[in-house]
C-alpha cells in the first residue's frame, strides 16, 4: 500500500497534523501494525518536496512546533490518479514455500513435514484472524476477510501439494 497516496486522501478531507495522520491511517488501514513516527514524517517531508502537501500552518507546542499538513490540487490529482489504476494481481509464481518443497525432495529431506507444519501455522493464523474479525468493526471485517480468502487458497495449495508430493518427488530428484 503506498502511504503517501492514503496520506493524500486523508489530507483531502481536513488539514491534519503529523500525529494526526499517523492515528489515523494506523485505526483504517493498518490496526495491527501501526507506522514508525520516523516513516510518518519521511513520507510528509517527500509529498513537500513533490509539491502534493503544502505546511497550512503551524502552532506552538511543547516541543517544536507543530506543523499542520494540507493537500495541494497537485496532491488531489495525484491521488486520483492512484485510485483510478488497478492493482497488479500478485500471482506468487515463485513462492519460497514451493521453494523449501522442492529443495526438501532433491535432498531426500521430508517434504511432507515442511508441509504439516506450514498447515499448522495457516491454520493458528486463521483462528487469529476470525478472532480479530469476530471483534471489529466493519472495515477490519473486511479486511480480516481478505485475509483469510489468502490463507485459504494458501491451505487448497498445501492440501493439493501434499496430494501430488510423490509425482513432484519423482520429477524433481536428481
């Protein structure tokens, strides 16, 4: 996800402060893992120089002063431009999971092991999710919806691999 493009879209509704971002992109699109201040203010200072966010003001607090951050019709138009374009579909045609399953067979190693505990692992992360999902709001509904339609396919492809292990087994092995 760009955070510039959703630090635009947050400015067009109000002038906010740096913090005042950061809260608010951490509660709508990042709830379980909240920005670094440092990446806040990184990515303020690039969309300044850009000319997509001018400083509106600034006011005294009990440190330095507080600068509060509006969007420019540069920075408008720049969102727009962001939203209006499709999201490339990630495929994961190289998968690091694929990967291990591969190396494990050419190595005479237990590839179905690597496979049980990774089931294991969807599996713990899954219930975390619907945990996560039974207690949000709308938005984190749905974004723990996404989530789990990923591990899903992901278990399909651990369930089908698994299936097919001895035929792979004997196409990869040396």
């Amino acid at each position: 996800m760009s955070i510039g493009h959703s630090f635009l879209g947050l400015l067009e509704g109000k002038p906010r402060h740096g913090y005042d971002l950061k809260r608010a992109y951490d509660e709508r699109f990042s709830p379980g893992r909240p920005l670094h201040h440092g990446q806040v203010y990184a990515t303020l200072s690039r969309l300044l120089k850009n000319g997509l966010v001018v400083v509106d003001g600034l006011e005294p607090g009990e440190g330095p002063e507080r600068k509060r951050y509006a969007v420019t019709d540069a920075g408008i138009t720049d969102v727009q431009a962001w939203l209006s374009q499709p999201e490339k579909p990630e495929p994961y045609l190289q998968s690091v999971l694929y990967t291990k399953v591969v190396l494990a067979l050419m190595t005479g190693r237990p590839a179905d092991e690597i496979l049980d505990v990774q089931r294991t692992e969807h599996l713990r992360l899954m219930r975390e999710v619907t945990r996560r999902k039974t207690g949000g709001d709308l938005a984190e509904q749905l974004i723990c919806d996404h989530a789990l339609f990923h591990l899903e396919a992901d278990l399909r492809w651990l369930e089908l691999t698994a299936a097919r292990l001895n035929e792979l087994a004997a196409r990869v092995r040396p």
